[in-house]
C-alpha cells in the first residue's frame, strides 16, 4: 500500500514539473528570438486647394453687354514634414496665361509656384515665445495679413491691386509669434520682382511687420482687433547699368523702392472690418544718359487709403442664429504722385451666401474709376463669384 501512494506522489510531481517548463521554454525561446522591427512610418502628406471662379457682365461704354465665364485661379497647397521641427510648403497657382507671345504655346492654362518654402520651428511656445525661419518662395511682409480679413475671391487687396509689390517673393523670412497671443513680427529679406518673374538686378528687398492684438485674450468683438505697422526698404537697378555706347558710363547705384503702411482689422464672423494706409516712394529717371541728354532722378511719393467692411446683419441681430448671408462694401482710393498726378478709385458693394461651409457665392458690383488724367476705362461689372476650397 505505501509504494503506489509514493508513485502517485512522484507523477503529480512531475506532471506539475512539465506544466510549468514548457510555458518557461516556450518564453525562452521567444526572448532569444528577436523581435521584428517595425515598419518606417511614411510622413503624411497634407493636401488641400482653392478655387476662385466667376461670370462677370460688363455695363461701362465700349464693353457693353460684354461677358464671360472665368476660373480665376485655383491654389494647390501640399505640406509635408522634413523632420522633427521641419516641414516643406508647395503651393501651385494653376492661372490662365494670357502672354501675348505670338505662339500659341504661351498662351492657355500653366502653373507656377506662389510658395515654396523650407520651415524651420525653432520655437514652439504654445502660447509662449515661437519663432519660425523660412527659405524659398514665402509670403511678402503685409498681404497675406491683409487676406486673412478681407475676401480674396472677389479682389486682391489694394496694396496688391495698385502694384506696391506681389504676394509672394524669393528669399529669408522670419516669423516671431509674442507671448500670450499678443501679436507678432514677421520680416522678409526678397528678391524683388515678385513670385511673377526671375531675379532681375542685384539688389534685395527688406521688410518687416509689426501686429499687436491687445484684447486677444477677452471675449466679444475686440479679441480679433488687431493692428499693424509695416516698412519695406527696396531699391531697383537703373535703366543704365550697363552703360552704353555714347552714354556717359554705367549707373551702379539702385532706384529707390520704398513703401511703408498701416492696417487695422477687426475679424468677427459677424463683423468684419478692415482700413489701411500705405505709401510707396519711387525713384525714376529722365534723359539719355548722354552728355546731351544727361540722366535726371526723380521721386514720386503715392498714397493709398482702403477700407472694407463684411457684415452678417441677422447674426448680430440674433447672435445664436448662424445665418449664410452677408454684405460686404470696399471703398480704395490711390493717388499715384501726391503733388498731380492721377487718381484712381475702386468700388466694390454686394452680397455674399455660404452655400456650405466650404463652398460660397457672391453677386457683386465692382467699378473702377479713374480720376486727374489716370489710364484706363472707366468700367463697371457685374460679377457672380464662386470660391471652394478642399
């Protein structure tokens, strides 16, 4: 009797002995065997677009009754990162060519970079300190600010309109976000010429805005309030560069291009308002260059004065309703040589309706009016404008 109780014992034993090795050894074997690696993760690719399209209807003498349909541009924007604190920017202006070469290759439907741009995030401070250098195709010092008020998709904003200088240009630019969501500075050194053509002279342009938001942690109307003040310092090559035959040598020092500005803004979904002064100050030359003809430098000093309002007129009635409509008035006027030179206004007055939240319309009247001698029609249009943006 003892002996088969001993082998009962001896077999539960080793019953229990197994069970607990082989779950031991099959986790041995596992941690000998080294863990696959895991795949590269692929960076993701951020791609959105614009598109600005529209019928107009002209009503001014010599146009009459003149209309079309027209896709005014559509922006094509991809991000991606470039590593922990880098990205890279693209965005393709897909524009209608309209280049008089007499080729018609030139003409009809190209794209071209608006930006492009290396980003560097040197300092995120949430809503602390942040600064940000870019290198490429980037945003001048003051437009795109401007745009971030006023609808583009139914004009350019007057410093762009009246050629003070493009949207976008080749160069360095640095953005300083202020602490507390204060404001911020952004400074620019550029090519030039704008984002529209190649580098033309030796010469760069420097630039810098400054935008204080005071109110930017209350509540109400006033948390968007902002202001901002802006300089930009440029110079152009001379017509004499080069020099030339029969000229009394090459000119090598720039053209003054100078241009400086003030905007204010308050940006609310039911008000938005915006006005702003800007000078420019440039440099021109008379004469030949030649003994006879001797090279004269004159300057000119412009001035521009724009204000614009977008309304939602039921939402500031009713604030909890979330009404589609608004109305949206523009009023420019540039003076092109503050002593007597010409004048030009703009006009812009019409309604807009958000069809969805990406997808709106607006009929508008826009009339230019030229004033003092100034070149070009007098014209008046009726426009039904389309923006979506994807």
């Amino acid at each position: 009797m003892p002996r088969p109780a001993t082998r009962r014992i001896s077999l539960a034993r080793i019953t229990a002995t197994v069970a607990l090795a082989i779950p031991l050894a099959l986790a041995g074997a596992f941690a000998q065997t080294p863990a696959a690696p895991e795949p590269a993760k692929t960076p993701q690719l951020d791609f959105s677009g614009v598109l600005y399209a529209n019928w107009n209807y002209r009503l001014d003498r010599g146009a009459r009754a003149q209309n079309r349909f027209d896709v005014e541009r559509a922006y094509l924007t991809f991000r991606m990162p470039a590593g922990e604190r880098a990205s890279v920017r693209i965005t393709a202006d897909v524009f209608q060519n309209t280049s008089a070469a007499g080729d018609a290759f030139y003409r009809g439907w190209a794209f071209r970079a608006k930006y492009a741009y290396l980003q560097y995030d040197a300092l995120r401070g949430g809503t602390g300190l942040s600064a940000t250098a870019r290198l490429g195709m980037l945003q001048t010092v003051v437009i795109e600010h401007v745009e971030s008020f006023w609808p583009r998709w139914l004009s350019r904003t007057a410093v762009e309109l009246n050629g003070f200088f493009q949207s976008a240009d080749l160069g360095l630019g640095a953005h300083v976000g202020l602490p507390g969501k204060r404001g911020e500075i952004y400074a620019t050194v550029t090519n030039g010429p704008g984002y529209t053509s190649r580098e033309t002279d030796r010469f760069k342009d420097a630039a810098v805005r400054l935008t204080v938001t005071p109110f930017a942690n209350e509540s109400g109307f006033l948390q968007s309030a902002a202001l901002s003040v802006w300089g930009y310092k440029g110079a152009l090559a001379s017509r004499f560069v080069s020099g030339g035959a029969g000229q009394a040598g090459p000119v090598g020092e720039g053209l003054q291009r100078d241009r400086w500005g003030v905007f204010a803004g308050l940006k609310d979904r039911r008000l938005t308002l915006g006005a702003e002064l800007a000078k420019r100050i440039d440099a021109g030359e008379l004469g030949d260059n030649t003994t006879t003809s001797p090279r004269v430098v004159i300057d000119s000093t412009s001035t521009l004065v724009s204000a614009f309002a977008v309304i939602r007129p039921l939402e500031i009635i009713a604030p909890a309703t979330r009404s589609p409509l608004a109305a949206v008035v523009r009023y420019d006027r540039a003076r092109f040589n503050d002593e007597a030179g010409p004048a030009q206004r703009l006009i812009i007055a019409g309604l807009i309706w958000d069809l969805t939240s990406r997808l709106s319309m607006a009929v508008d009247y826009q009339q230019s009016l030229p004033r003092d001698g100034a070149p070009g029609p007098d014209t008046k249009t009726w426009f039904t404008h389309f923006v979506a943006a994807f």
